[in-house]
C-alpha cells in the first residue's frame, strides 16, 4: 500500500527529483500511519488482501457478464412482452454489511432487477417479471461474495 501511496503522489506532482521524493516518503508515512491508527490496517489485512484480489477481480467481470445477458434479456421483454412486476425477499448467507452491500448494488446493476432493502439477513428485490424473481434464489454474486467473505475473515 505504501509504495502505491508513493506512486501516485509521485504521479500526481509531475517531477522526479529527490526533494519531490523526499516529501512523497513523508506523506506516504503519514498517510500510512493515520490508516494504521485510524482504520486499523495491518500488513496481515493487506496480505490477505492481496490473496483475495483474483476472486474480486473474477466477481466483478461476473457482474459486468450478467449485466450484460440481463440487458439482452431485457430488450425482449421490452419490445415482445409485457411487464408483470413482482417484489421478492430473499434470505442471504453473507454476514459482513460491506458484502450486503455490494449484492444489493449488483442485483440493481443487473437490468429488471432493483433491491428495495437490506434489513438483517433479508433483502428486498423488486423485480419486472415472475421469472426474474425466480433467478434471486441462487445468485452467483452471492456465491462468489460468500467466497471472498470467506477469505478475507475466515
């Protein structure tokens, strides 16, 4: 983390001398030690961060997938059939808010789909059609999230 702290002061500045260098290191421990004493980082937390970094990277091309198949499905359902919008709750296995959080904005992302509410261990879906509902029963964003939960906090 700090040499990207580095990097982009370094980027950022625009020149490559030793003083610039100099004052770069300075911030970069300071920014290093405000997240140790502020946000508690860790060397152990960014390792394990690092670990993980795949299966992120592999998550988020899953969302752009989806939202792509979804966008081709909605385009049927636009111009071939009509709308019969539902609302489903549905119970999810992921224990960190942060986790929630990116299924939710995931499942909105997705075309035909808009979460409604994260309360607890539910989550509230409205959906345009019947067969979308259906879908949010078993969602491969839960599952890769559930696996990068897994990682990350054991």
């Amino acid at each position: 983390m700090a040499a990207a702290f580095f990097l982009f002061w370094m980027i950022l500045n625009g020149r490559w001398t030793p003083e610039t260098a100099a004052v770069g290191a300075a911030v970069t421990a300071a920014a290093m030690l405000f997240m140790w004493k502020a946000c508690g980082w860790s060397f152990r937390k960014e390792f394990r961060l690092y670990l993980v970094l795949p299966r992120i990277i592999g998550y988020c091309l899953t969302v752009i997938w989806e939202i792509v198949k979804a966008n081709l499905n909605m385009c049927r359902i636009v111009y071939f059939e009509e709308a019969d919008a539902t609302v489903r709750t549905i119970r999810t296995s992921l224990k960190t808010r942060l986790a929630k959080m990116a299924l939710a904005n995931a499942i909105t992302l997705t075309p035909g789909t808009i979460s409604v509410s994260v309360e607890g261990e539910e989550l509230t879906v409205h959906c345009l059609r019947p067969e979308l509902a259906e879908g949010l029963e078993d969602l491969i964003f839960e599952r890769k999230l559930l696996k990068i939960e897994e990682a990350l906090h054991g």
